[in-house]
C-alpha cells in the first residue's frame, strides 16, 4: 500500500456465519456465509445480488454488526483499515447508522408509528449534534429531504410515517442517513416494494448521491437488472458464496458462470438477448443452508455439472484464458468460482 493508492473503505474478509436454528424439534445448523471476501472502493457501487437466501442479508447485516447474539461470525471486516468485528456495542456506535448508514426493503417498519418526522430527524440529528434546536433541524430536515426529492420538506415534517407512501419513506430514509453524514449506504432490497417507476427513480437519486456527496454504496437485490443499472461492480452470490465477480459491463454483456448466465437468462430485460422465445425460469430449489453439500453449491441445479463439481468447492479464482485476459486486463480481476473455468469448457 503507498500513497496513490489509499485503503478501500471496505475490506471483508472470509467472512462466515453460522446459526444454530431449531427446525421443529431438531437442531441445525445453517450455514449463511460461507467465506465471503469483497472490497468497496470510496465513490463506488457495489451490487450484490443472488436468489433469495443467498447470503446477501447475512453477509451485509454483519459488517455494521446488525446480526443477532445467535450468529457466530468470524473472518475479518476492515472499515478504512479499521476492524469492525469484534468491536462492543459503545465502539460500534460510531459506525453503525452513523458512517455506515442502512435502508431495508419495508422503510415503514424502521418508524415509530406515532413518532411525526420532524421528532424523527430531530433525534436522528441529536445523534451528531446534542445542542442541535428543533427549528434548526427542522430547516436541516427539509433541505436534506429537498437534497433528496420529497418537495415540501419543511410543511411534511409534521406528518407521521403512514401518511408517507413507499417511495417517500425511501427518500426520507435515505435522508437520515445524510443527515448523520454517512459514508458508506448498505441499500438492502431497497426497491422491491416499490413499483416499478418509483424504483427507477431510487436508483437514480442513490446514483446521484454517490456523485454530488462521494457516499459508497452497496445495493443488494435479487434482480440482476436493475443491480447491473446501479453498479460498478457486482458480485454474484449463491449459497453463502461469491460465484462470480467483475465489473458490471463485464457481468451485463459476458457472465461466465453457470449461475449468473442462469440469472441472466431468467430476467426480463436480458433473457430476451439470450433467448428470443421467453425467458428460463432457473430449475430446482434454491440450496439449503442447513444441508450444505460437499460441492459446488449450484452443482445439483446446473446444466454443465460434472462429476468434480459435486466433490468439492471450488476456490474463487480469476478467470482464465483468453476471456479472462481480455476481461480483466487493467482493472480489477473477474472473479469466478466453477471447476469449468481454466478446462477450456467455456463454449
Ligand atoms: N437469524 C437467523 N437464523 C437462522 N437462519 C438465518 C437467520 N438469518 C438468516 N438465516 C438464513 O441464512 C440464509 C441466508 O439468508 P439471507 O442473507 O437473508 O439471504 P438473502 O438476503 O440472500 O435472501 C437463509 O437460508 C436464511 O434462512
Ligand atoms: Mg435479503
């Protein structure tokens, strides 16, 4: 590391969890993260995306230490070079909803339903700011509600979450992240509830955002649209694992592994390039975590599986031969996990 080239805002490192979960009278265990290691560059997004149960909840929830007492977390998450796991609830505060500011999919059931917005931001405000008086952050609030996209901030204060639509709460969600000047946004399914309009619209004010203030984000979704629209990079996860990883023009126009074209194949706005008919629903069930097979993870849902990709997992390594090379000459590596790449099977 010198100079011309800082630390990246985030640094994780095969990361793990695990719970121990009661299924009717049995336990188990379930392994949710199985050695997940990314880095997040300052200004930059991150998609992740994957089915549902993929790990990227899990995987996410654990770098602000969102995660119950029941997870048992290990590897390393380094925040500007700072190890964040670890640390106890007092040394934690400083990141959690502060640097590191989050907005889920239900923005409604973060609120207190007889809390108006204006007590909202006056004791999110509070947080930074002890001194700070209600008519100062009242006019605080508004223009950061201004800054992102709900006009009349300042009469809207007065109203309680229910008189907000999905969309607005969105907005106002992701203003009390600025409000508390956060660097980094963790965006977990932040538009699934939202039709479709309103989700363009989010994903175009985070755009903005990274731009006029700098904020990293990670933008997680089980739609590999809309993430490729968001992303810089995207990494693909699928049974507590990174599958693939590459910059997202690279994943759009030339995905490599089985799963990630299966994704792909299975969208509406790509599938059509790969399939003129319709699109190709992924067969199987998505892997349980309870039963982790030796292999690979997609091996029993995978059309090019061999009789190796049932053996063992295979290492995330970067991709091989001449696509690799044309991939990712320059810039960050094109990372992918499946016994197929450097065999020569590509075709
Ligand atoms: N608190 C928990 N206890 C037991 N299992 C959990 C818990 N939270 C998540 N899991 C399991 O971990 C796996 C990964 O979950 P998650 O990260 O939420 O997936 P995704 O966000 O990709 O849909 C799932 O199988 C889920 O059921
Ligand atoms: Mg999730």
């Amino acid at each position: 590391m010198n100079e011309f080239s800082p630390a990246p805002l985030l640094e994780v490192n095969d990361l793990r969890v695990s719970f121990q979960a009661l299924r009717g009278v049995a336990r188990s265990h379930v392994q949710a993260v199985r050695g997940v290691s990314f880095s997040l560059e300052r200004g930059s997004i991150l998609g992740i995306v994957g089915e549902s149960g993929s790990g990227k909840s899990v995987s996410t929830q654990a770098v602000p230490g969102l995660l119950p007492a029941s997870a048992d977390v290990s590897g390393s998450v380094k925040y500007a070079g700072k190890e964040l796991l670890g640390l106890s609830a007092e040394e934690m505060r400083e990141y959690r909803g502060r640097k590191i500011g989050m907005i889920f999919q239900e923005p409604g059931r973060s609120y207190d339903p007889l809390q108006n917005m204006a007590s909202v931001f006056l004791e999110t405000l509070r947080n930074s700011n002890p001194a700070v008086r209600g008519e100062e952050a009242a006019a605080k609030a508004a223009a950061l509600l201004a800054e992102t996209g709900l006009p009349n901030g300042r009469e809207r204060l007065a109203n309680f979450p229910h008189q907000f639509s999905g969309g607005q709460l969105q907005r106002i969600g992701i203003a009390l992240a600025l409000a508390q000047n956060c660097e980094l946004l963790i965006a977990d399914e932040p538009t699934t509830a939202l039709d479709v309009t309103i989700q363009k619209q989010i994903v175009e004010l985070l755009r903005e955002l990274r731009k006029s203030r700098q904020i990293s984000i990670i933008f997680i979704s089980h739609d590999i649209d809309l993430v490729a629209d968001i992303s810089d990079r995207i990494m693909v996860m699928y049974g507590g694992m990174v599958m693939e990883s590459a910059d997202s023009p690279a994943i759009a126009s030339a995905p490599r592994h089985p799963y990630t074209k299966s994704l792909i194949a299975a969208s509406p706005r790509f599938g059509s390039h790969y399939s003129r008919e319709r699109l190709v629903p992924i067969p199987g069930k998505v892997t349980d975590p309870a039963r982790p097979e030796p292999g690979c993870p997609f091996a029993p849902r995978c059309a090019r599986a061999r009789d190796e990709c049932a053996a063992a997992v295979p290492e995330l390594a970067p991709l091989s031969g001449a696509h690799g090379d044309s991939v990712s000459a320059g810039g960050p590596a094109h990372l992918i996990r499946c016994a197929l790449n450097g065999g020569g099977l590509w075709q």
